[in-house]
C-alpha cells in the first residue's frame, strides 16, 4: 500500500482540464516536503513533469501545473491533449518510508 | 547528452543473485545522489535504494534491506545495484535515476530515469 494515495484512473475529453490528487496518509506533504510528477507513456521510463511541487522542467507545456494544500497535492492539465493519456505519478519523501510514490494513475482521453 | 544506461537484468531462479550496472554520462556522476527504483509487471513504481554522492551513505527500502547493496564508482561514472537472495517479487524493471538538485536534500526529484533492465525471478 503506498504512503501517497491517488485516484487509479481519471479522464476527460480533448481541450478539457483535469486534476490528479496525491494525498499524503503518513508523514510526507503534510511534513512540508516537496512533491514531485513524474510522466510514464506506455512501454517507457518515467519522466520528470514537474518538481519542487510546482516548477516545470525545460520543455514542459505550461498546460501542466502542480499545487499543494495541507496533506494534499495536485497535478492539474489544461487544454488535454491525446497524446497526455499516461500514467501519472506523485513522489516526496516520507520521514518513515523515505522517498515514497503514489499508486498512480492512469489518464484517458475520452 | 545527459544519458544512464543500465544493463545486467536477467531470468534468475528463487536464491539467485544478479549485478545490476548503470552507467552515466553528461553530467557531473559525482556530483548527485542516485537511487534504484522498480516497477513490478503492470503497477506502479517503488523507490528499492539510495546512495550519497560519495557512497558513504546508502538507503534500502524495507524489502530488501539484508539482501541487496547499492554502490557507485564514481571514477567508473558507475551505479551497481547488487541483489541476493531473489524473490519472485522482486521481478520487475528496474530503473537507475538521478536527482535532480546537488544540494542534499531529502525531498529531491528525479530528473533523469534510464531506460530501464529487466529482472525476472522464477523458477
């Protein structure tokens, strides 16, 4: 089970916004550690989508935007696109577990 | 090119042991902490191990404390996850990553993943 809880699945149609939570059940984004996304297409690695909870690395759309609040971050996507649909990952670190990942999750674009 | 590349994934029976390497290029290897992170077939990612910038320090997850040990060479530009006494759960693709910032810090990022090794345990 892992320390960061987020929804398994979210979806929306082309053009639309969605948000991914990422909820903090131990002691991690409430301990005021930072969040971190990560983006995976199919068959390939991870990557880094926005870090120190809300900075964007060179060549992310600025379509993609993270946020916190209390025990809880989130990932938020404007204007989606088909090419978004992925699997969505939150990270930080937990004083117990260390660097923990949420259970991901998976984005379809209708 | 900012580039990790590991290698040494492989079908092991229960018992076994294998060398995972991961080699870096494009950036500063001594510089930055680096961890091993798995993915099990069809879920999600699980943080494995961490190691300072000079291996003086090193971080396991519960899982397999006691049965792996991470190192680096750090004039090699090299990572190495080395595993005993596999499991049938720790099958899985296993990814070599670097942090993101230089300062240590416990709540860093992960910038850059390889793409990735396959370890597969069975009998």
């Amino acid at each position: 089970q892992s320390v960061l809880t987020q929804p398994p699945s979210v979806s929306g149609a082309p053009g639309q916004r969605v948000t991914i939570s990422c909820t903090d059940t131990s002691s991690s984004i409430g301990a005021g550690y930072d969040v971190h996304w990560y983006q995976q297409l199919p068959g390939t690695a991870p990557k880094l989508l926005i870090y120190d909870t809300t900075k964007r690395p060179s060549g992310v759309p600025d379509r993609f935007s993270g946020s916190k609040s209390g025990t809880s971050a989130s990932l938020a996507i404007t204007g989606l696109q088909a090419e978004d649909e992925a699997d969505y990952y939150c990270q930080s670190y937990d004083n117990i577990a260390r660097w923990v990942f949420g259970g991901g999750t998976k984005l379809t674009v209708l | 090119e900012v580039q990790l590349v590991e290698s040494g994934g492989n079908l092991v029976q229960p018992g076994g042991s294998l060398r995972l390497s991961c080699s870096a290029s494009g950036f500063t290897f001594s510089a930055y902490g680096m961890h091993w992170v798995r993915q099990p077939p069809g879920k999600g990612l699980e943080y494995v191990s961490a190691i300072s910038t000079n291996g003086g320090v090193t971080y396991y997850a519960d899982s397999v404390k006691g049965r792996f040990t991470i190192s680096r060479d750090n004039y090699k530009n090299t990572l190495y996850l080395q595993m005993s006494s596999l499991r049938p759960e720790d099958t899985g693709v296993y990814y070599c990553v670097k942090e993101e910032d230089s300062r240590p810090r416990w709540d860093d990022g992960f910038d850059m993943w390889g793409q990735g090794t396959m370890v597969a345990v069975s009998s």
